[in-house]
C-alpha cells in the first residue's frame, strides 16, 4: 500500500494540518504523534544574566489570538484525527503545562480514551532566569485511544525488556535534543522544539508495529517521520512552514530503515504458561496421589483444587516447597517429582509433555522451543473422565 486515500504515503505534506486531515480515509491510521503549537503567549523577549537572548519558542506559529481559538483550532484537528484513528491504534499528544490540560479536556470530550500520561523529564532543562518559578524540566504526553473498547497496540514485554526487565514507568528520563542530532543552518537551530528521537522511538516502538501507518499533524523538523521510517513502519505528516518541510525532507533521505526480522516482536511471542491445576485437568497428575521431593524424603498429596497437602498444611506446589526450604518463596515446579513406572520424573517433565501436546502453534517463536518425542508422557485420562467414571448409572 503506497497510498491513504488520496494522499501518499511516506511523504511530508505542506500545508494546514486540518485540511490535509480531512483528504485521510477515516479508520485509516494506526498511530498518531502530535506536537501541537504550544499557545506559550511569551511576553516580549528572555535575556540570561549575561544579556545573551534566550532561545525561547516564540515563532509565529505559536501565536493564537486568544485561549479560544487555541480551543478551537485543537478541537478541529483532534477530532479529525479521532476520524482517521483506527480502533487498534493509539494517539499521543505532548504538551507543556500551558497546553496540555486544555488538550486534555478537549480530547477526552471528544470521546478519546486515556491510557497513561507520560512525563517526559528532561536530564538537561533549560534554566529558569528569572528565579521566580520553580525550573520547567518536563512536558507530558497524553496517550490515548479512540474510545475506551479499543483494543489497541502495547508491546508491554518488549517495554521491560527495554528497561532490564522492569516494568517501564510512566517517568522517562530523555535530555533535550542537543548535539549531533539536533539540526542546524547556519550555525542556529532549524527548527525551536525538535524533540529527542528517543522520545519517539519509545512511542513507536511501544504502540505500532512493522509497516503500521504513523501520523504527525505537526510534524516540524520530522522527528516522527525519520524515527518510523528507521522502525520500518509507514508514515505520512503534514506541517504548514516549507523550511521546515525542506529541512525534514533532507533527514529523511539519510535514514536506512531497519531489517525486518530486527523489528519483530519476539519476546512478546511468550510461550503461555501451563498453571500446575493444568497437568490435574488432563489426567497427567491423579487427585490423591503423591508428589515427592527429588530424594524422596518429602511427600505431599494432591487435592481437587490443585493444592498440595503436606504434614496438616494445605498450599500450591510453590507454598509447600518453600515451607518445607524453609524459604520465603520457592519455584515448585524444580523441587516435585511423580512416581512413574516404577521411577521419580519431574512434574515439570510433565509440564513441557503438556505444552508440547496442547499448546505447540505453528505461527509462534515459541515453535522454536523442540521437545524430545520419546521424552513424551501421555496423560492417562483427563480429570473428566476420572469424574465420570465415579458416576454411577442408574
Ligand atoms: C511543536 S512543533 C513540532 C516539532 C516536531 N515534533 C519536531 O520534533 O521537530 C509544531 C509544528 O507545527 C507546525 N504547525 C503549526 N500549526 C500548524 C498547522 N495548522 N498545520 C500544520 N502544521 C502546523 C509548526 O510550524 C511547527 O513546526
């Protein structure tokens, strides 16, 4: 698919972005990123101790007449977007404390679903001159969806990945743009506000997937563009200034996009997980008979609910493990062993046969896990014919 209705895509737009909204295919997009004039309404300029001027945003198209038709103009191309949002995508807007609560409302009035604000807190803020504020060091991005059922887009695993294994926050910590990747003409900034590409990469990343169609109404210098582009997803953007659409279009050109398989989400493929009540329900383990500690020392025996009874003490495989360890926690499924044939195997044995057999998809990178066949444990009955058999026919 090249095209979005009659627009194409991959390509900068010029020109106003709630006109250009208005050519796009409703439920068409699969993620927005919008960075909308701030209404900052600076009053004359900020100068440092030293007299140097501060490099303030104070562009043209930052100026609105009035809070009303900042309202307004936000109304219209939030609700155009609500228009060309898919139900599985997602939008996120960033603002600062002088936009982002008007944003806000309006967005929520338009029927969009809140999932998370994200504070985006700058490692390197400007300073605050003046010394009558507390220093501005963060803006906060609104991440929504299109209604409050949509079944969107979060690759939550892949998220924790990114963050040693931890769940990520709603803080993210990200410097300013500065340096290397921070465009310049001239020796001056192209462009006031151009956002970190980590700021995006994380948005994208988290909320789309490969050859996703990303969205940005304001686009600027092209960070959204560039970073899609890089992450092998497909982006059209509008913004109303040609320099900055000349100055975007030249990023562009020097961004190589990613192989596909370096984009794929495996880590989210996990395998699921067999819960040891799983192993009772297929007749791999009889309710009533015993499970054993590898030395055979210990046992306990298995009830109806999937507990373990152990020395008058009832609890899950994991419990009773760890009592007997005398541990605060314990992974039950290395310590219990079953009698078969005469010989203890492992009941996470059992686990893996069970997997194997039940829960082996063709299309998951969990395929990829191989079990050895003759290592294969057939359940004897499942619990249900165990239940039937107790019934007696009258
Ligand atoms: C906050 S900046 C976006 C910066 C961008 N995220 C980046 O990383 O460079 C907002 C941009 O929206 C553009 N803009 C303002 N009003 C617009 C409109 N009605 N249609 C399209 N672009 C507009 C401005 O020219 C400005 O470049």
């Amino acid at each position: 698919m090249t095209k979005l209705g009659t627009l194409d895509l991959n390509k900068i737009y010029q020109g106003d972005c709630i006109e250009l909204l208005k050519k796009l295919p409703e439920n068409s997009v699969d993620l927005i990123f919008a960075d909308p004039p701030y209404n900052l309404q600076l009053n004359g300029e900020l100068y440092r101790p030293n007299q140097t001027k501060v490099d303030a945003v104070n562009d043209a198209w930052d100026k609105f007449e009035s809070k009303e038709d900042y309202d307004t103009f936000t109304t219209l191309w939030l609700k155009e977007c609500h228009r060309v949002l898919k139900n599985s995508g997602s939008i996120w807007v960033i603002g600062t404390y002088h936009n982002i609560f008007r944003v806000g409302t309006i967005l929520q009035n338009i029927g969009f679903w809140i999932l998370n604000d994200i504070i985006w807190i700058k490692t390197n803020p400007m300073p605050n001159f003046k010394g009558t504020r507390f220093n501005n060091a963060h803006e906060t991005l609104i991440w929504a969806t299109k209604s409050k059922s949509s079944n969107y887009t979060f690759h939550y695993h892949s998220m924790k990945v990114m963050n040693d294994d931890l769940q990520m926050r709603s803080d993210w910590l990200i410097p300013i743009c500065q340096g290397e990747e921070r465009i310049k003409v001239n020796g001056q900034k192209a462009h006031s506000t151009q956002k970190p590409a980590e700021l995006l990469y994380r948005i994208i990343i988290s909320t789309s997937n490969h050859d996703d169609i990303v969205l940005d109404p304001f686009s600027g210098s092209g960070t959204t563009a560039a970073v899609a582009k890089r992450l092998g997803r497909k982006y059209i953007a509008f913004e109303r200034e040609p320099f900055y659409v000349k100055i975007a279009n030249e990023r562009l050109e020097k961004i190589i996009p990613l192989e596909k398989p370096l984009l794929e989400y495996k880590i989210e493929k996990r395998k699921p997980k067999v819960p040891f009540g799983c192993l009772i329900e297929k007749g791999y383990v009889k309710i009533g008979e015993n499970l054993f500690s590898r030395d055979g020392k210990y046992f306990a025996q298995v009830q109806a609910d999937a507990s373990l009874l152990f020395n008058g003490i009832a609890g899950s495989i994991h419990k009773i493990s760890a009592a007997i360890l005398k541990k605060e926690n314990h992974n039950g499924w290395s310590f219990w062993y079953i009698r078969r044939d005469n010989k203890l195997i492992s009941i996470d044995q059992l686990r893996h046969d069970y997997e194997n057999k039940f829960l082996k998809s063709k299309d998951s990178a969990y395929k990829e896990i191989q079990f050895e066949e003759n290592s294969i444990h057939e359940p004897e009955e499942s619990f249900l014919s165990y239940a039937n058999n107790g019934i007696q026919s009258v």
